[in-house]
C-alpha cells in the first residue's frame, strides 16, 4: 500500500482554493493526501493545543510523520530549553500523546545530521533514542555515508531490524559524505518510508557565500522520467513492508505537490474518506 503526501501544509499554494487562511491550509491539505510530514515539531516542541487542532482539522484516515525535536537528534542550533535529556525526551513523547491515542501517528521520523558518522559512540546513541521513543513506530534517516559503506551497510541495515527502526530511504542529491544513496532495503514489515528531497546538487553543498541556501536546498522539480524510475524502485519495497510512506521534500520552488499528484497518477493510486475538497470557480476539473 502507498500513501504519499508532503512535508508540511503551509507553502503548497497550488493545492489551496484562493484565500485559504494560513489556519485552514492543513484541513484544505488533507482532501488532497492521507499523510503530512509535522516538520514543525523539529524547530519546537510543539503544544498539545496545536496537535489537538491539526487532529480535529483532519479526517479519521489521516495520519501524521512527527519530525523528532533537533535536540534529539543533534541539530542544535542556538539553546535547546531543557535541563537534560531525559527532560527533553519527556517533553517530547508528551507533546504527541494527542496524536497517539487519536490513532493518527504514522511515525516519529528520527533524521540524524551529515556529521552523525557510524560511530560505535553513535550506535549506542541510537539505542538510547529509541529506547526513549519505545512505545512509537520510528523511522531513522541518516544524512552521513558511512553508515552505507561497503563494509558497514548490511551491518547497519541488520541493526535498524534488530532495533525496530523503520528505514526511511531517501533520493536526494549525490554529494559526497554529507549525502546517502538511495538504499532500497526495508527494515520493518509494517512500514517504509521514502523522501524525496529533489536532486540540487549545488545547493546541497551550500554554494553561495551568503546566499540563504536552505531556501533553495530542497529547489528541484522531479521529470515525468524520474518520477517514473522512482515508482519503479519504490513499487519494490512494497515486497518488504505492508506499507510504505512516500514524502515529496521538494518545495522550495512549489514542485512537491504537483510531483506528488503526477506521481500517484503514474501509480494509478487514489484514496477514499479524505477531506471534502472545495472546488474553484475556475478550476480544471480534469487534472485530478
């Protein structure tokens, strides 16, 4: 089974009726696709008052990757406001119970940075993050070769079934040791999830001084060729996992929604019990 959706709701324009209010993007979202990617909760843990929104905003069919907190996974950037992390993990494992006992948690996504190496100080961290998330489906995305290198790959890929983790393979640029090739192994056989994060090399590496790279990393729009290639190696996986998430990443130039609909029009896909979808005046109704 395939679900495929995007990572966040808020800058999909091309799916929004004209003068969709930011606080409706997520309900006019979920007419469209099954799943989200909460990229939010990665810059802040979030409030329950905001999960208890977006679960009321949503059908009963929907469900939600949860981007673990970046002090959980090493991305600090500036202060992270707990005394330890046993505090921060307790917050965070808090902050989505609404989510859980919804029964709308599709995963909490683990997604470590381009300096986390195959370590065996790191491999023991894993242990602890997930010893902490043990009560969650949890997806482990790395950003560091080594972890697939020849000598270490099916090392890695027996220890994340050992451990319960959920592959999350990526197609993303190919730029040296801060990048991962799309590895089309499943280590759970309830779930896989794929993102697809778009094929920037340049920006990938950060090339301009001063140029706000991050805007423009995720810069790509898939061709129907790629697309196709993608459904074919994705289609694979179906083989190992009863279900496997596809997230398009590809949005800073507004490609991830219309490469997500062209991608499930390839895979002749569509989904029942989504959210009402409210029409435009001028839309082409033969699009969808």
């Amino acid at each position: 089974m395939l679900e495929v959706g995007l990572t966040g709701w808020g800058d999909h324009d091309s799916i929004y009726p004209e003068g969709t209010r930011q606080t409706d993007k997520l309900q006019a979202y979920s007419a469209h696709f099954p799943i989200v990617e909460v990229d939010s909760a990665f810059y802040a843990v979030q409030p329950l008052k905001n999960y208890h929104k977006w679960i009321k905003d949503t059908p009963d069919r929907f469900s939600f990757i949860v981007k673990a907190y970046q002090g959980m996974t090493g991305h600090e950037r500036g202060e992270i406001p707990f005394a330890d992390h046993e505090e921060m993990f307790k917050a965070y494992v808090e902050s989505i119970k609404p989510v859980v006992e919804a029964g709308k948690l599709s995963m909490v996504l683990c997604q470590f940075p381009p300096w986390f190496d195959c370590t065996k100080e790191n491999v023991a961290y894993l242990r602890y993050v997930r010893e902490k998330l043990t009560d969650f489906p949890c997806a482990l995305e790395f950003r560091h070769q080594s972890w697939f290198a020849s000598e270490f790959k099916e090392k890695t890929l027996t220890f994340m079934k050992e451990e319960e983790w959920i592959h999350s393979v990526c197609d993303e640029p190919q730029s040296g040791e801060g990048s991962v090739p799309m590895v089309l192994e499943t280590t759970h056989a309830d779930k896989t999830l794929v993102r697809l994060h778009g094929r920037n090399v340049e920006a990938w590496r950060k090339p301009v001084k001063g140029e706000n790279w991050r805007r423009v990393r995720y810069l790509y729009d898939y061709s129907q060729h790629e697309l196709k290639e993608l459904l074919e190696k994705i289609n694979k996986l179906q083989n190992g996992s009863k279900k496997v998430c596809v997230v398009f990443n590809n949005n800073s130039g507004g490609h991830a929604a219309g490469n997500a609909k062209t991608f499930l029009k390839m895979a002749g896909v569509s989904y029942e019990g989504l959210a009402p979808r409210q029409i435009s005046l001028f839309e082409n109704h033969s699009e969808e």
